[in-house]
C-alpha cells in the first residue's frame, strides 16, 4: 500500500471513530455550518447588592447539532468594586463553568464559551451571580446598606450559537420542528400556502393549521406568512405548508403525492417536488379538509406523527383536551429551597386564557420558613404580581419554622391572561460586612402547601387593551366570521395570516370556529348576529365596509378613496390615502358582540395595520379602540367609547356576580322585612288594646 493511501486510510478511520462518540454532531467547514444568534436579555439586568444573581434562558431547538455556544457578554461594574475580592459566576443549568473578575473602568466585553456537556436540548437556563464588595481594607464592617455594589448587564449581550441541521427526512413531526424552529422563523424560510382565489373552506382550514404552528412559535418578532400559491415570493421558502382542496392543488404536488384516494378522507402527507420538502394538507371533502386542519392545531398529536403521512377520517380523534380554568392553583409541586444572603427570589408561572382577568376576592396563600440567625429587624419577604409589589411581611424568629402570609389581589392590578407570582426574601444577617458570606447561608423554602386562589372573569369591553377579547373566550375561537372582499391579493392573505397567527397563540384550543365569507357569499342579518366580525379591506374592495362606513369611528370620504379627519385626528388629504386603520366597535347586528375592522385606502394598508395585531412585540403599541399607522411606522391610539360605559354598571355588577355579597344583601333585606312585620303587628296589637279601654 502507498504511504499516502495508507494515511488517508488511517484519517478516515480516525474521524469515523470520533464521530460515533460524539453526542452532538460536529459540524464540518463547509455551508453546512450555521450561525445562530439569539438575545440574552430584552432590558439591561441590574445585579445589585453584595450578592445576587439573575437567570436567562437560551433555546437550543432538538434538530440542532450544536458544535459550540458562545456568549457575549456586555457589562459595567461599579467603579468602587474591590477587584481582588469581587467575582461574578456564570453557571449553566445549574453547574458552575466560569469565574470571572469584574473590570470597574468603564463597558467591558466578555466572550465565554460554554462547555457543550452542559446543553441540553429546548431551554437551558444560564445564571449570572455577582459577589461585589465595595469595602475598604480598614474599614471592613462598613454596614451593607452604605455600600454601592452593582453590576450591570447590558440587553447588547448574546448569545452565538454554532451548529448543523437535522436532515427532515420523511418525518411529518421532524418537519413541524423545523418549520416553526427559531432559525428558520428568523431568516423567513417557512411559508402556509393557499390556493389563488381560495374558497371559504380552504381559509378555515388554513387558520387552524396556523393556530397550530403560531402556538408552537417561540419567537415574539417573527410570524409565519401566509401567500397564495401563485406569489412568487413563495419560492424564497425552504419549508412550505400547502393547505387546499385536491381539485385545487397545482400539478406538480399532485404528482409529487402520486395516485391518492382522499374523496372521503384527507392526506397530511411531508412532500418533495425538487423545489424543497413541503407538507400538503388535502381532501376532496371540505369537512375532512377542516378536520385535518384542526388536528394540525392541536401540536400534541402532531409532535407524535414520526411517520411521512396521516390520514385524518371521520372517525379520527383531533381534538385538544378541554381547557381548565382552576380555581386553586398549586404554586410547587415540591417545594422550592432559596439560599443565600440579601435579596432572593422565586417566580411562578400562572397559566390563565388570554380572555379571563383576575377579579375581585382572588387570594394568594404563601407558606414557608427560613433560617433562625436572621437579622429580624431588617428581613422580610415581598409578593409581586407580574413585578409589581402586592405585600410584604416582616420575618420574625417566631415563626421562622412555619409560617405564612396571605393576601389578597388588588383590583386594580387589572391582570389579564398568563401572569407570573414572584415571592422575594431579603435575608439580612446581622454584621454581615464582617463575616464570609457561604452559599448555604441563610436560606427560606417555600412549601406545597402554597396556592392561589383566583376568581376569574371575562373581559368585556371592547378595547385593544383587552385583546383578543371577544375573539376568543376560554383560550378558544369565540365564533368568528371574517368578511374579505371578493377579489383578494397577496395583501389580504398576508392581513389573514397576521391577524390568526396572534389569535392562534392565544387559542389553546382547536375547537372554535371561524367563518369566512367574501362579499357575495354574505349570509342574511340574522345568521350574522351570532358572530363577532372581523372585516378585511377598503372602502373600494368591500362593499359591506362601504355600507357600515357611518358607523366607523376612521370614515371614508365619499369617493372611498382616503380616510378623513375627526375629533381624535386630523388628517391631510393625501396622507389619509396612505394609512391604515384597526377600529374595534359593536357589532352592527348584536350589541352583545364585536366587530374589528382591519382597513386603509389600498391592501397595502390593512396588511400594515394587521401588523400591529401579528406579534406579541407589536400589541404593545395597540390600546384604546381606534387606531392609525402608516408605512414610516407612526402608530397613534385613540379611545372613542365613552370611559362612562362601563362604570354606570359596574357597582351593580360587582354585586350580583359576588355570590356571597349577593346571600347577605338577601339575609339582610329578609331580616328588614320581618322586622317591619313585627313593628305592624305590634302597632295593631296596641292600638286594639287602646281602643278597648
């Protein structure tokens, strides 16, 4: 055998060797090898106090073959920090992988690889704990309080993580992974696709396979477009979702699915014309077609699809479990343990439908203990809801071994959907300057035993700041009809696309409805009344806009060309020909429903406007009821419903739903009866007695 030959031989059996030991692939130097960066924080972090310590979290999707994750590390220390002395720790799913001094000059940068045996795939959490000591060498007992310690994380900070991809292959669940993978959302590679011109069926479908695929975006800035199949810029998509009925999908998938019997049943199948993998959702029947629609909204069943096809028929079980809304709500399973000095804290994620708030008599009940060597006259613990205080309680030696604090939600917090119960300590020790501060010292548990008790209801007025109140009720689509304009371009199924990408985030559920009618399909009146209203396009484009545009609180001028001035705004003639509008109103049918109206001059300007109601980023510039924004990105909010609406009723109606308010008002009016009863016949029985003397 040549030399040459022989060293080749050996190299590859080498790498073949390595390979196989690897629990992450390695990636090669080629254009397989990819670049992601992700934000580690969305706000500069304060780490303030002798210790403390902040948790952050970076995803790591399953079909991601990590070679290395970096993190870039952007921060400021104080300038009084004892360099000698300080330290910061940086540890990853709670192992300890790198120390560091901190730099007090000015902004400093940090690159820290973190060892790949410390990733796991989905979240990692990455902790940042800071010991900084500002004290002087004679002056070692300087009372913690009078120190400025601080350390300061700027949101600049990333993380750059190295990897390859998973080959998809023929796994209908390996393509969900990737098409909503946080990679592949950034750089705009997935795409739903719908026939040109689609029918009523089609759109229903399509929104419920989205909710699906919204649910499991994990992303805040980055939706999933939804095109008609003949828009070219559905080429620049990798992964594609085609949702159609079989008469209506182009040749080239129909041959790519070969000979096919769905005239009763529908195909989800993962597909390859040579233009990238696509999965084709397809029937011949409308039901079936909604059906598997449906069973792609519900991401449980879908992550356990490892096969290439599914066929949903009529016996074919695609529905979510039923959506709970519990009243006592455990905050640990186990329990949870928090050491170390000063400030401490502990969060809990509390699930509610993006349409109950909590009302009135909603308690939390917190019990726990902590260490007996505290210094009780500056120790106490702290509930927050959603970061802002509610209560706080002062810890005594007394009670170290099992107390308990209990208190009840204010009101006027106005908490709505999911919000997080955080419970902080600030555990002080008595001359703590003078002493060697140890991990395990002092410590508080919180118990089981802890719990919420939450009354909840729904939102009813309409405002944006109530969204996606009255769209959804109890995490499910609360009876929909969408009204599009008889002729739709890329636009209005981007507008589409936008508005069900937020809605199905918020849906938990796949057991809704939603309705689609273009303007010519539009039912009688009376069948309307039973919906809330979601209308899509301009004056010109929709004729049943034209007929409410009285009712709008943004109108039309006569020609329907631009929108015109009101006592909110005012509006330049040609700039009301380049805005759009989102106006949340009564329905015209039934007082007791809503109507959105997602509309500007041209569709250019509903999809701009729907863009404020696409991603969680983008609502936070959405509140009151009427709202504008052009293509510079201007947003301005109004509120024309009168804030009188709802406060004429509302003692009457915080009454009559406080069921225990309601039995004493009842006690009461039953025990004034009686007296009055009493009084009358005590005054006859006297009167008789009067008379007959």
């Amino acid at each position: 055998m040549k030399p040459r030959s022989m060293i080749s031989g050996i190299l590859c059996f080498i790498l073949f060797v390595i390979s196989c030991g690897q629990v992450y692939a390695q990636p090669d130097a080629g254009s397989n090898r990819l670049t992601y960066e992700t934000s580690l924080t969305n706000a500069n972090v304060s780490l303030s106090g002798v210790t403390a310590s902040r948790s952050m979290y970076i995803r790591l999707e399953d079909y991601w073959n990590v070679s290395e994750l970096t993190l870039h590390l952007d921060y400021q220390a104080t300038q009084l920090a004892r360099k000698e002395e300080s330290s910061v720790t940086l540890k990853m799913n709670g192992t300890k992988f790198y120390s560091f001094r901190p730099a007090q000059d000015k902004k400093q940068n940090l690159t820290v690889s973190v060892p790949k045996d410390l990733l796991i795939p989905g979240s990692n959490t990455l902790s940042i704990e800071g010991y900084i000591l500002t004290n002087l060498p004679d002056r070692l007992c300087v009372p913690t309080e009078k120190r400025d310690n601080w350390l300061e994380l700027y949101k600049t900070s990333y993380a750059q993580i190295n990897y390859t991809k998973q080959d998809i292959g023929n796994s209908i669940r390996n393509f969900n992974q990737q098409f909503v993978g946080l990679d592949t959302l950034k750089d705009k590679r997935s795409a739903l696709a719908v026939p040109n011109d689609s029918d009523s069926q089609e759109l229903e479908a399509a929104v419920y396979a989205l909710s699906g695929f919204a649910k499991s975006n994990r992303s805040e800035d980055n939706t999933i477009p939804m095109l008609p199949l003949d828009d070219k810029a559905l080429d620049q998509h990798e992964t594609v979702v085609i949702v159609a009925l079989y008469n209506h999908l182009p040749d080239k998938w129909k041959q790519a699915l070969g000979q096919v019997d769905v005239h009763d049943k529908a195909l989800i199948r993962v597909a390859n014309a040579g233009t990238g993998p696509a999965l084709i959702v397809t029937s011949e029947d409308p039901l079936m077609l909604k059906k598997a629609g449906r069973l792609l909204g519900n991401q449980m069943l879908v992550d356990q699809l490892d096969g290439p096809e599914k066929w949903v028929d009529a016996n074919t079980d695609v529905e979510t479990p039923a959506i709970n809304v519990s009243r006592d709500v455990t905050l640990t399973e186990t329990g949870d343990k928090l050491t170390g000095m000063m400030h401490q804290e502990k969060s809990y994620f509390v699930s509610l439908p993006a349409n109950r708030f909590i009302a009135d008599s909603s308690k939390i009940n917190l019990d726990f203990r902590y260490s007996d060597n505290l210094d009780f006259d500056r120790s106490l613990i702290t509930i927050l809801i959603n970061d802002t205080p509610i209560g706080s309680k002062k810890l005594t030696k007394e009670m170290s071994n099992q107390d308990r604090l209990t208190l009840t939600i204010p009101k006027n917090l106005e908490v709505s959907g999911s919000f997080t119960v955080t419970a902080a300590f600030d555990l002080e020790l008595k001359s703590a300057g003078c002493i060697e501060l140890q991990d395990q010292m002092p410590w508080a548990y919180i118990t089981k035993d802890s719990l919420l008790q939450l009354n909840t209801k729904d939102r009813t007025d309409l405002l944006f700041n109530n969204y996606p109140n009255p769209f959804l009720r109890d995490a499910s689509y609360n009876k929909i009809a969408v009204l599009l304009p008889e002729k739709m371009d890329s636009y209005g199924y981007l507008t589409i696309g936008n508005l069900f990408h937020l809605l199905g985030k918020y849906a938990e559920s796949n057991t809704g409805e939603v309705t689609f009618y273009k303007i010519s399909e539009i039912p009688a009146d009376s069948k309307l009344q039973q919906y809330n209203l979601i209308s899509i396009g301009s004056y010109k484009d929709n004729a049943w806009l034209q007929k409410q545009n009285g009712k709008l609180f943004f109108q039309y001028s006569p020609d329907g060309t631009r929108l015109l001035s009101n006592e909110k705004m005012s509006i330049e003639e040609n700039y009301g020909k380049r805005i759009g509008t989102l106006q949340l109103m009564k329905s015209p049918y039934n007082q007791g429903y809503g109507w959105l109206a997602v509309t500007g001059a041209s569709s250019k300007y509903n999809y701009l406007a729907s863009n404020l109601l696409a991603t969680d980023s983008a609502k936070w510039k959405v509140y009151g009821d009427g709202v504008v924004t052009d293509a510079d990105g201007n947003t301005k909010a109004f509120r024309f419903k009168k804030q009188a609406e709802q406060a004429d009723h509302g003692m009457i109606a915080q009454i009559t739903e406080r069921k225990d308010v309601m039995g004493f008002i009842v006690a009461l009016g039953l025990t004034g009866i009686l007296v009055i009863v009493s009084l009358v016949l005590l005054i006859r029985k006297y009167r008789k007695r009067a008379g007959g003397e």
